[in-house]
C-alpha cells in the first residue's frame, strides 16, 4: 500500500494541495519595510495584560511599518472554549482602537481581508490538506497509541531518567506497514497523526529570536501529534505553521511560554520548506508584592485582567501608556520627545524589552492617568464621565448630565491653568471628588469639624460670614480681603508665619477660619479652591446648607 493510498483513506475528501493553498494566498503586496503581525488568542478565558501587551506589540510593528495587524481566533481546543470570549476580545481591541485590519467575527459573519478565514475551526480542509501532503511524503502517520500506552512511556522514560516524549523507540506506531495502519483506521480505532520527526536531539540549531538575540536550541526529535483525535483540528504548532504561513505573517509576537516549542517551529517549517517568520518572545509581566517581585496573576491581581482598567475608568492613553512604557524601555524617553505623537509613530524595537520580566506598576499607570487627565479641557473630562458612568454608575450620569454645564464648571476648578490639579487617576474617583457640589448627593453627611472648635466658635463664623461678609458676586481679590478682616475680627491670625510663632496670641488661624466655612458647605476639611467652588454653588445652595448646619 502506498503512502498516497494510506492518505486517501484518511482524507477521501481532500482534493486541493499545499500548491493550491499557496497559490490562494500569494505573498502580500506590501512596501519591503511593512510588518505584518497577528494577534492570535485562544478564546479560552478571559483577557489577561499579557495577552494585551502581545496586541498593542503587534499593532504598534504594524502600524508603525505600514503594514498589516490581523486577529485570529485560534479556537482549536473547544473543550476550553469560555462563552463571551471573543466577544471580549473584540471589545477590548475596539475599546483601545486596536482595531485590526483583517479578522472575522463567528456569530456576526462579519469578515475582512483575504487571507481567511481567521477563525481555526472554519480552516480544517486547509489543515487537512497540508497533513495529507506530509503523510504521501511518508513525513507523517497515524498513531494509535491508547492512553495507557502513552501512560506507560511516560512511567518508563521518567524510571529511566530519559527525556519525556514520544520519540525513537518510544514512537510505536512510526514503524508499522501502510497496510497495518489501513486496518486499524477501518477497524474503527482511534488515532492522532503525528510528524514523522527527522530531527537529532544531539544536533544544535541557531535561532534568533529579535526581543531575546541569538540562541541555539537542540534539535526536535520529538513525533509530536499535529492534529487531534477528538475534533479533527491541528495542534497549536501545525496551525501556527499553516496560517501564519498562508497568512503571511512576517512578525510573531507571543508569550515567554512558547520559546520552548522554537525547534518544533523550527522543524516544521524546514520540512515544508518555507521561511519561518520572524519571532518576538514577550517577557512575564511582574509586579512588586511587598520587597518581593513576582509574576502578576489572574487568580491573586485584580489589574492582571483587562476588565480591571475598564471597570475603574482608566483613560484609554493611560492604560496603553503604561503598557508601552514596560513594553519598552526607550518608549518614556520617546514620549517626552513627542508629547502628543500617536503612539503609534514609536518605532518599537524587541531588543530593548526587558528579557527577565516586565515590571508593571500601577502607581505608574496613576501617575500617566492623573497628568493625562488633568491636561484634558473640562468638556472632555466630562465626555470620558459621561461614556463611564453610563456603564458603571447611571444615577450619578443622570445627575451629570441634569446640570450639565454645572458640572463641566465644577470639574474646570483649578484646570485652567499652569500646574493644574491633577485629582483623578481614573473615571470612577470623580464622583469622590466631587458629589458634595449636587444638593441631591448633599444629604446625611457628616461634618467633622476640628475638635478645638466649639459648637459657638462654629456658628459664630458661619453666622460672622453670611451675614456681614459673604456676596456671590465678589471678586476672587475681594473675596479674600473680606476673610482676612473678617478672621482679624474674630480674633484669628491672618499671618501665618506670626500664627505659628505665637499660637498663644490667636483663636486659630485664618486657614482654619475658611476650613469651617468649607466644612460647611461641602462636608470636606480638603477640596479645590474654596471661593471658586463657593461661586459654583451659589447663594441658595450655600445658604441652604448653612441653615441646615
Ligand atoms: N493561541 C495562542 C495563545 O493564546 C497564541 C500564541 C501565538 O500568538 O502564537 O497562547
């Protein structure tokens, strides 16, 4: 029996060959410089900052090259499939404006590009096709290997202290007849097809990875299984060699995990004979935990999930600033040379990627948030509250967008101006920052005046200041000389210098005197400026509270 009738006996249907395939998706026609990178997760959970990372990787090359960022849904292992998956995936690409050039979306039938399909399950005739080329080769062969079998090997080679795998005389089934093999497959049993390895374990191969530079690895000698029993579809490593060959894929970007599988790539792609593509093997994401660094993990990090800065309202630029910024080491630099560039114009080089870990730092991503924030006019900050609180709070988006010139004046306090505060790290610390200004979150509060103060200290500057002083209309000049004389009157320091020297001398001092006024209206002993948020207010309000105290 001939190679050729074995693997018409596995596959009667497929007539196309690894030729037509490859005449079906010719080479690109881009620029020599274009990039072009896939984004190709497993939609078996839900998105990690390391998966996100791998994308914002992928579509800065791409972009920055003029080239083109696909999405494939590499769902070969439907046993893991996690409802929602993609869908996700898709939102969060859509919600950084990761948008990909090429992709296709199951349920919806949406599709672009020409490369596809992009979703694995749909591309098993392609599979098929190229595993049946390598079993007429004699590259290739079914394995009938029962779990106790592979049970077995396992227990001897760890006994023996050999390597785990199936491998030389450990490949049982490598060595039957065509005819044999025939047999079992009409007979009804199961099988995997595994690679017909031509690899030595004791031979070195060269490898350069662009983020980890020049390694040698030894070579694959393993027959591993490149397509399943249980569904029919490829393993990870032969769909990797089908699509990102047929689809073109010059840059591979993916986790530390896979680097270990680098001589199966590369075994791979020298028995079909085509140019593997370039690799860029991304670093762990690490945090501090105490004196410690560790890897970040979905099961102890909340941030370790990308629902994390959605849910707390981090601007996108924050969250893709922090990510850049251990992404690569070069990239803050750049930034301060390009303050409003698009990200994308940074030309992201592998070398300069840490090799032992990127170290991600949520005080960093504060930090780029607050600046990011507080440069913004207070009409966008508004815009971004509006977007979030729609999700995440509607009552307090209905209250915003009640009064919403109000609330564009409050979140303008201090803003426009040389250092301007820089208050909120995210979308969802606003509403703490800010509810005391609407009457309808104004109520049970709780005023916790300095306990040197009595309740008469109290009311004789609330009452001091409303009846004799206060005047919405006053001037920021006016409005600070009235305190001043009035604070003298009261029997407070107005100097503050003086008052520290001679505490003695005084009631209190003057920074205390509008320290009340501000509890007063606003329930708060810290806010922004206190004649700006008085003015906002208004008499009624201003009074009404007063009263109410
Ligand atoms: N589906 C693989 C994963 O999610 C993709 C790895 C790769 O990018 O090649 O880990």
């Amino acid at each position: 029996m001939t190679n050729k009738e074995l693997a018409d006996l596995i596959f009667p249907d497929i007539t196309k060959t690894v030729a037509d395939y490859e005449a079906l998706y010719p080479e690109r026609d881009l620029s020599e410089n274009a990039k072009v990178t896939r984004y190709a997760p497993s939609p078996t959970g839900f998105m990690h900052i390391g998966n996100f990372l791998a994308a914002i990787i992928d579509y800065v090359i791409a972009k920055n090259s003029g080239g083109v960022f696909f999405l494939r849904n590499e769902d070969t292992d439907q046993a893991r499939e996690v409802e929602g998956a993609v869908e996700y995936i898709r939102h969060v690409l859509e919600h950084y404006k990761l948008n990909p050039d090429e992709y296709e979306y199951k349920d919806t039938l949406e599709q672009k590009g020409s490369y596809g399909p992009y979703i694995q399950s749909k591309r098993k005739e392609i599979y098929h096709a190229f595993i049946k080329h390598l079993i007429i080769e004699g590259k290739a062969y079914p394995c009938f290997m029962t779990q106790e079998e592979m049970d077995a090997a396992r227990e001897a080679q760890t006994k023996d202290k050999r390597r785990i795998g199936i491998y030389g005389k450990y490949a049982k089934y490598r060595y039957i007849s065509n005819e044999e093999a025939a047999e079992r497959i009409n007979n009804g049993e199961k099988y995997t097809i595994r690679l017909r390895s031509e690899g030595d374990f004791n031979r070195k191969f060269k490898f350069n990875d662009l983020a980890n530079g020049e390694m040698e690895f030894p070579e694959n000698d393993i027959d591993i299984p490149i397509m399943k029993s249980s569904n029919l579809l490829p393993t990870y490593h032969f769909a990797h060699l089908v699509d990102d060959h047929l689809m073109r894929t010059t840059h591979v970007v993916r986790g530390q995990e896979w680097m270990s599988s680098v001589p199966i790539h590369y075994e791979l792609f020298k028995t079909f004979g085509f140019k593997m593509p370039k690799y860029v093997h991304i670093p762990l994401i690490l945090k501090k935990d105490g004196d410690k660094v560790r890897k970040i993990s979905k099961r102890l990090d909340p941030e370790a999930r990308m629902t994390y800065y959605e849910e707390k309202g981090y601007p996108i630029y924050a969250v893709i600033e922090a990510i850049m910024t251990i992404a690569n080491s070069n990239y803050e630099a750049w930034r301060e040379g390009h303050p409003d560039a698009d990200f994308t114009e940074f030309e992201f080089s592998p070398k300069k990627m840490s090799k032992s870990g990127a170290l991600f730092d949520l005080d960093k991503l504060d930090n780029i948030s607050k600046n990011y924030l507080s440069r913004l006019k207070a009409g966008e900050v508004f815009d971004l509250l509006d977007t979030y609180t729609k999700e995440y709070d509607k009552d307090f988006n209905e209250i915003i967008n009640k009064y919403k010139e109000y609330t564009i004046n409050v979140l303008n306090i201090e803003r426009e101006q040389k250092k301007p505060r820089k208050d909120y790290a995210s979308l969802s610390e606003i509403k703490n920052g800010i509810w005391y200004m609407y009457n309808e979150l104004f109520t049970n509060v709780e005023y916790n005046f300095d306990t040197k103060f009595s309740n008469e200290d109290i009311k004789e500057i609330l009452n001091t200041y409303f009846n004799d002083y206060y005047n919405e209309s006053d001037d920021k000049d006016t409005w600070f000389n009235k305190m001043k004389e009035m604070a003298e009157k009261l029997g407070y320091c107005t100097n503050m210098k003086e008052y520290k020297e001679n505490p003695d001398n005084y009631k209190g001092s003057i920074a205390e005197v509008s320290n009340v006024i501000r509890i007063a209206v606003t329930s708060k002993d810290q806010s922004p400026d206190l004649y700006e948020i008085l003015k906002l207010l208004g008499k009624e309000r201003v009074l009404n509270r007063i009263k109410n105290i």
